[in-house]
C-alpha cells in the first residue's frame, strides 16, 4: 500500500495541511514554526486509527499537549484524510479514507465525529462509496452491486473500519485490513543517540535484545537487526556498509557482532527475585577506524555518526518491511552539509517505495531537492502553520529572481519570508499553491 496524500487539521497550531507525497518530500520552516507538528499529526493520525480503542486513552496522554489552543485553530477537531494506492491480484485502487475526532473538553469525552471510506477501481472514473458516518449514524457497502446504505452501530471510541474488519465476508475487508494494519517510522531529532544502540532495554517487563529482517528494530535493536542482516540478506547488508564507508570516510570497515552471555547469567535463571531472564545473547556493533589501533563498540562514536548508522538501519528495514512512510525530523543534524546531498540519494536508493518526509529549517536543502517536492512553512500574524507548495509554473521564475539578487533559492526565499506577515500576502497568493 503506497501513501499518495495526508491532510491533517484540528492538531496543534496546524491549519490544515495537505501534503501530496512523491517519494521524498520536505517541509522548510523557521524553528518554532510548526515543522515538527506536522509530524506528530501524522504520527497522532496514524497511531489513532491503529491502535484499538483500548489504546487510545494511553495515546491522549501522549499527545495531551497537542489540543489547538491558538486563538485561530482552538476548539477544532483533530481531522485525518489519506489517499492511498493499492494492488489486490494486479488491479490496482485509489482508496480515500478520513475520520474526525474530537477532543476531549471538559463537558464531553473523547469521540470520533465522522467517518468515510471511498475507493476507486482502476478504469472506474468515479470513487464509490463505502463507508459513511455522521455522528453516531453509519451505513456501510455491503454487497459489490449495492448502494453504502446497511447500518451499522458504533460505538463512540471506534472507528466503523475496526468493526467491519471483523466481517469475515466482506468483500473489501482485505483493504480495511490494510489500512488498520498501516505502519510507520518516525525519526525524531530530538531521541537521544546513546538509545539507537543500546544492547539491553526493557519494554513492558520484558527485555527486548534481539531482532530481525522481518521485523521492525525499535531503540535498543539496531546492533541485532544488523547482524541479522549481515547473516540473512549480504546484499542488503553490503548496500549499508557501502553507504556507511561513503558517508564517513574515517571507518574503515565495522561488523555487528553477537555475544554469548549463557554463561554469565545462568545461575541468575529461575531466581524469584529477578523479574525477567535475561537474555543469553547482546548485540554490538564493532567498529575500526584510520586512527584507531583496535576495533572500538559504535557506543565510542559520535552522536551524529551514531544517527547516520540507525537512520541507514531504519532505511532498510523500511524497504524489506514494506513500510509505507518514514518521518526524519532535521536530517541535516546528522551530516556535514557537504556530504547531505550524498545520504538523500542513499536514503532513496535503499529505502525503495517507501514515501520519506524530512523536516528542515536550512535554505540549503533546497541545494538537494527539488522545488516542486517542497513544502514552505508561510509566516502570518496568527501564528498557525501553514505549508504551501510553490507552483510549477513559478519556479523558473523564482530561481531567475534569485539569480539576480545573486542569491541561492532557499537564502531568496527566505529572505522574503522575513517580509511576509499574512498568509494572503500578494507573493504567496502569486508564487504558492
């Protein structure tokens, strides 16, 4: 399942927000802008609409802090639309799908508002309906030749695509499926490195050490990924070493590696007083450098480096997962700007179809991607985001501006953005979708 567009509203200082996706797309802002929020609406967005009702009070927790208080967006719905593309046995399908939640106030409950479902089939000019809800009233497709219009009840805190998935019969409950079943990544900038790699963490009681090809690494699990890779897929595992070798010249060749702690831990076994086993293996990964006369353990590098290696992990267990989309937040912050250039082109090459937003607020990433795939964070006297794409047929015209001041694009459009205090600015109406 591809990820075409995202849409989001109703999160934060957010105002509405389509993103088109095309492999790699960026948002360019200042800092405090709005750049990151946009992430965590996708990953509120997505986590929402995956997680089960019963996760979902834990999830408000989460993002308590992300209910609209500015003066323009407070009192909204937190509103989520996707457009996806799908093949099912070579026919392929544009799916739309969106819901509307409402937050908790101090009168009502968290509840999901609305609801909807549309697909069209290939060689079909028209999306068909498949799901609508409005409020609590919800009719669903129940036959290929019918109309949207059996009932269904709902419950407040579920969504219309949980329940129907349990519809064993259903003719397109492959799709819901899909859709309850979308993952992402989200590499957050702010994440401490030291946890990419750290050998031993325990989630909900249990230690997690260990991982592979097939499965996603979390913090904590990249040592092993890698050397499942390096066991189970050296084509894969030669792409990163490449990759590393080109992005940091000063290693000289690195291997994951196992090690054996049967020994040391087996009279802990069985011991009441321990709350788990642990583990009869850890992972690392081993590291030479030019300067350095012995292997050292990647924990010895540095924070940047330490990122470059779990982002390029994270790549390519994306691509060998199938994950639809991955979020980076300031992915300069990893790389010299001379050699950023170089890890997009790697980013793209190992993580496949996968869709990639990267969040920037560096003129000069606009150095490496393309006017078309970027999205500009618009100053305004509300203080909301808002991201627009420039137009096609501006660019020329942009760059041309620029070239006359002498400028780069990225330092010419910032540079105006200084000037712009209101969304409806003659410049942005002129220049940005």
């Amino acid at each position: 399942m591809k990820i075409r567009k995202i849409t989001v509203d109703g999160f934060a200082n957010i105002d509405n927000a389509s993103l088109s996706l095309s492999n790699l797309c960026a948002l360019l802002a200042y800092n405090n802008y709005g750049k990151s929020n946009i992430l965590k609406a996708i990953s509120f967005g997505i986590e929402l609409l995956t997680v089960g009702s019963q996760g979902r009070s834990l999830l408000l927790r989460k993002y308590f802090d992300s209910i609209p208080i500015n003066k323009t967006t407070a009192g909204r719905m937190f509103e989520f639309n996707l457009e996806l593309e799908t093949s099912n046995n070579e026919q392929k399908s544009i799916i739309s799908y969106g819901y509307k939640f409402a937050w908790p106030t101090e009168n009502s409950a968290p509840h999901f508002y609305s609801e909807y479902l549309k697909i069209k089939e290939e060689n079909v000019l028209k999306l068909k309906k498949y799901i609508v809800r409005d409020k609590q009233d919800c009719t669903y497709l129940a036959t290929p030749l019918g109309r949207c219009s059996s009932k269904i009840d709902i419950e407040t805190d579920q969504l219309a695509i949980e329940k129907l998935s349990n519809y064993d019969n259903l003719f397109y409950n492959h799709t819901l499926k899909s859709i309850l079943g979308l993952r992402f990544i989200e590499m957050n900038t702010l994440a401490d490195p030291k946890t990419f790699f750290r050998t031993i963490s325990i989630k909900g009681g249990r230690p997690m050490c260990s991982s592979n090809i097939n499965s996603m690494p979390v913090f904590g699990t990249c040592a092993s990924f890698a050397y499942s890779l390096k066991e189970e897929n050296k084509d894969k595992y030669n792409l990163l070493k490449d990759a590393i070798k080109q992005l940091i010249p000063s290693i000289i060749d690195f291997e994951p590696v196992k090690i054996d702690l049967k020994k040391q831990t087996s009279a802990l076994k069985g011991d009441i007083n321990i709350p788990f086993n642990f583990p009869e293996h850890i992972y690392d990964i081993r590291v030479l450098e030019k300067n350095i006369n012995q292997q050292i353990t990647i924990d010895k590098l540095s924070s940047g480096t330490k990122r470059i290696f779990y982002i390029l992990i994270m790549a390519i267990a994306a691509e060998i997962n199938k994950m639809p989309l991955v979020l980076i937040e300031e992915l300069e912050n990893s790389i010299h700007p001379s050699l950023f250039q170089k890890l997009l082109t790697i980013i793209k090459t190992l993580i496949g179809d996968t869709q990639v937003i990267i969040t920037s607020h560096s003129p000069y990433v606009l150095q490496y991607i393309k006017p078309e795939l970027l999205y500009l964070g618009i100053p305004n006297e509300n203080d909301i985001a808002i991201f627009k794409q420039i137009k096609k047929s501006k660019i020329k015209s942009l760059m041309l501006d620029a070239a006359t001041y002498d400028m780069s694009l990225g330092d010419y459009l910032f540079d105006i953005m200084l000037e712009i205090r209101k969304s409806a600015n003659e410049f942005v109406t002129k220049y940005f979708e």
